[in-house]
C-alpha cells in the first residue's frame, strides 16, 4: 500500500463565509452572503443557506431574476505576484490558498493581508500545483465582451492571461514559487474533485511530495447567468423579493433545480513522511479516489457510471462500504440528478449512511464545489458532526427516496466518524469520488 | 475652444501617474521620483503594458507608439509626463 497523503492545511472563500476575516469585509449590500469567517462552522451545521436573488438586466431583454449564491468577497483588495490583474475566481483561488498555506504552517499572516511564505526545506521542484474550474475566466470574459460591445471601449492589454483558465494555476504556482506539475483540470462540476484525485495520484507516485490543490469559480456575472438560467436547471423565481432560503431543495419532493454559487476551497496535500518531518498536526488523510466517465448523455446522468465510480474510489482506499460514515451527495436539486444519485449510494453502500447535500447552503460552486464540500466533509471529520439537509424534512422528502438524510440542522455522528466520501458528478459526464479519513 | 489653453500644473501629471504606480500595482511611493525609469518600477512587460494603459485611461488619450514606447530603454517617469502633457495640448490645438 502506498503512503498516506496528508491533508495538511485547508482553506476557503464561500457564500457562508472564508476562512480568513481579514479577506471577508463586512459589507452594506444586504446579500445573505456577507459574512464573517467566524461564523462559517455556524452556518454550515445550523443549514443556513446564502442562496438569494439577483437581476439580469441584458440590452433588448426583459429583467430576470435567477438564484445565487455570492461571496462577500472584494477581488480588488488581492493583489498577485505577477501583478497582472485577477480574474475573480482566481483572486479567490489565491486568497483560500493563502489561508491552506498558513493553516499547513507553510506561511504565516504578517499583516491583516500581508503574507509571508517558508517553505524552505522543501524542494520547488517536487512542488505541484492541481487546480480545478469548470468555466475559469468566465467573470472576465464576460466583462471584456462587455466592454467591447456594449460600451465599445478597447480591451487590457492582459486580458488573454487573466481569462485562460490556468490563469489561477499558474498565479498559484508563482506564489509558492511551485516548480513542479502545474495542472488546471475543466470538468465542469466535477473539476476540482479531479484536480484533489489527481494530485494525489502524483502525490502517492512520488512524483511530488507536496501539492496545492483545490478548485475556485467566479461566473456570477450577467452572460453567465443568463446561459445557465436558459438551460432551466436553476430553482425559479419571481421577482427581486422572493424569500430564497428554501429556493434549493435537494432529494425534496417537489425540487426544481440549483442555485449558482461562488468561490474557492484550497488544500496543501502532503506526503505523510514529508508532513511528519515538518510537524504537520493534522490527521485526515485524502484517502481514495475514483474518476470515469458515462459517456452516456452530456447532461443525464448515469446510475451505473456513478455505481462504478464510488466502488473504484473504495478499492482505492482500501475500505468496505460499511466503513464510510458520511455522504456528501452532489445533488444539486435537479430532479433527475438527484434521483440518479440516490439509486447509486443505495447500490454502492445501502440506505443507512448518513448522507446529505450541501447545495442548498452554497448554492452550487460548480468548479469549485467538490473543493468546498470536501471542506464541509473535513469539518464533518474534525467535528464528528453532519452536515445537514438545509431545506429537507420528513414531510418533504421525495417519498421514493429510502436514504438517510441528515436532518436539517447538523447532528452529531452517532458513532466515531472516520471515513466521509464525496460525490461529484458533472455536466459531460464525468464522475469523480473523493474519500477523506481520520488517521488517528 | 480656448486661444491659449491652460498649461498643466508643474509636477500635476507626473503625480498623477505616480498616484496609479502607487494604488494599482503596489510600487511603494519612497522609491518614486520623476527620474526612476519604467524598466526601474519593479514590475514586469505585462505589467506594464497595464500601466500605460491605465494612465492612458486616465487621461483619456491614446499614446501613438512612435511618441513612446514604454518597452525602450531610457524612459523615466518625467518623460511620460512630458508625452501626456505634450500629447494633451497638441490635441487641443
């Protein structure tokens, strides 16, 4: 068996908060969003849900009102060392990064936003970088076209760099001066899951010993979510002051589709004899992983690819399906995703695991939501605490659905909590199944 | 249109352009003087094809190439503030 990767650091902008309040300003917008670091744990196992409404005003188009998931995020404060300007979803990347590096003991916080790197022991050159979006560049593009067509003024000279998707990669790989493998992995919402699974592939090959991982998505401008609101997979809503805390409704009877969210969840994988040597403390292991592909129908997902996915991603981590204690679902609240996904989890590990989703609190992050419920999976570890079904009850859930849905406000695991796995099942596709495991 | 159009205030442009070094790309103010050559600010090509691009904004012109080239050699601070100024009268003329 090959050594244990450690997840030595974690870190994460998200609509229910970042780990860094000195990156998360208070703000006077009113968006459920706005707020602080602190409360993250909060708010994750309370089930708030940051979902809310936003307007598309586009020329020659009636208003609409689609459900999103913002950050309280301001992406001018984050400077990079190329100091070319950042596209939002990388200004997130670099600002979970940083917190996964301090939180690795990799960096420490000078300031409230200054940022001290030390890696020194550490060869650069066994030093990658995984990362992983679905639609990376899309805040920008969506402004330089913008720019050009609709106020016809001239575009950045560094338009190109700040909107191809390795953009982030590659700013990332600047910061930690990383010379090894620099990787950016699109598989819509399965992209960051992919890019953790990869690297820990690398990682457990020896081809590096230490890897930046994780994934980050900005798209919540007006092109953007026009496109998504056309494919009539977000939850509807009529008008600027609909109550959308309910809007996402994942394995409910009656769901009718996702939220967009926002964000990034950034992880130092390490190497479990490199970690010891550094006097890593952290005892969850990123222990299996599993990708393929249905090759079925680009947006209808398939049981039976899914089925396969988490049975590989149990080989790989050497453990049963009884041995898995927690579930976090991809369910986005579409009715034939989520219908897909709960045939699959009751083939693979039967209807007793606790199991929930977490879209409806963080809207769905698309690229980066295997990254962040990868996070809420860590929590869940570190806690022995659910995740909850935000906007699930006994009388709401489809009654074909025989799981065990968490409740809606987190519960305590009934008994020791030491392996979580996490579904992402992605537009094209392809599956991917992450596994996490407390090693002490 | 103004016979004699007012004449830059002395130093205002260079301020201006030392203001955007300072707020946009984070160039500590101490190490800036009229003299400190573009190639001297501490950032890259991108970068400062940003930054012209940003003063251009910001005075609402467009440099031709041929009265600068931020990418040659010898061009300090007080020479883009010479082009902007010189630039902005020959456009009103």
């Amino acid at each position: 068996m090959s050594e244990p990767v450690l997840i030595s650091g974690y870190g994460w902008v998200s609509p229910l908060g970042s780990s860094s309040a000195g990156r998360s300003k208070e703000t006077d917008s009113g968006i459920a969003g706005a707020l602080r670091s602190q409360d993250f744990d909060t708010n994750l196992f309370n089930g708030y849900s940051a979902v809310h409404s936003r307007a598309i005003d586009l020329p020659g188009q009636p208003t609409a009102y689609v459900p999103v998931a913002s950050c309280d995020f301001d992406h001018s404060l984050i400077s990079s060392v190329s100091k070319v300007p950042l596209d939002r979803g990388a200004a997130m990347a670099l600002s979970a990064a940083k917190d996964a590096l301090v939180n690795a003991g990799l960096a420490s916080q000078t300031t409230e936003t200054g940022f001290e790197l030390s890696v020194s022991g550490i060869d650069p050159t066994r030093v990658g970088v995984f990362w992983g979006s679905g639609m990376a560049g899309a805040f920008s593009f969506d402004q330089t076209a913008e720019q050009i067509y609709q106020h016809g003024k001239r575009v950045r000279p560094t338009s190109v760099v700040t909107i191809m998707p390795n953009s982030a990669a590659a700013e990332l790989a600047l910061m930690v001066k990383a010379q090894g493998a620099c990787m950016t992995y699109a598989c819509a919402c399965a992209s960051s899951s992919v890019a953790m699974g990869e690297a820990l592939r690398a990682l457990r090959a020896g081809w590096l010993d230490l890897a930046l991982v994780g994934g980050s998505e900005a798209m919540l401008t007006p092109g953007v979510l026009a496109s998504w609101n056309a494919l009539r997979v977000l939850a509807p809503v009529k008008d600027s002051q609909s109550n959308l805390s309910q809007a996402c409704r994942p394995f409910s009877q009656d769901r009718n589709g996702f939220a967009l969210g926002e964000g990034a969840g950034a992880f130092v994988l390490e190497r479990q004899s490199q970690a010891i040597r550094r006097g890593v403390k952290s005892k969850i292991s990123l222990s299996g992983y599993a990708t393929n592909c249905d090759a079925t129908h680009m947006t209808l997902p398939d049981t039976s690819g899914q089925v396969r996915a988490m049975h590989a991603a149990l080989r790989d981590a050497n453990l049963q399906a009884s041995d898995i204690g927690y579930v976090n679902a991809h369910a986005t609240a579409t009715s034939a995703g989520d219908l897909a996904e709960v045939r699959s989890v009751s083939e693979v590990l039967g209807a007793q695991v606790p199991i929930s989703s977490t879209k409806a609190q963080f809207g769905h992050m698309l690229g980066a939501a295997g990254a962040m419920e990868m996070v809420a999976s860590i929590k869940a570890l570190e806690h022995q605490t659910l995740p909850p079904n935000a906007n699930l009850s006994l009388e709401t859930v489809d009654t074909e659905f025989k799981l065990n849905f968490v409740a809606s406000k987190g519960v305590k695991a009934h008994q020791p909590l030491r392996h979580v796995l996490s579904n992402s099942f992605a537009f094209g596709g392809t599956n991917a199944v992450l596994i996490a495991s407390n090693i002490d | 249109m103004t016979e004699n159009p007012p004449q830059p205030e002395q130093g205002s442009t260079y301020k201006a352009i030392a203001e955007i070094l300072v707020s946009k790309f984070q160039v500590e103010e101490n190490t800036l003087t009229p003299q400190t050559l573009l190639t001297e600010l501490g950032i890259d090509s991108l970068s400062l094809m940003e930054f012209v691009f940003a003063v251009e904004d910001a005075f609402n012109i467009r440099i031709p190439e041929e009265r600068l080239d931020p990418r040659e050699a010898g061009i300090d601070l007080q020479k883009l503030a010479n082009v902007i100024d010189e630039f902005i009268l020959s456009t009103k003329k």
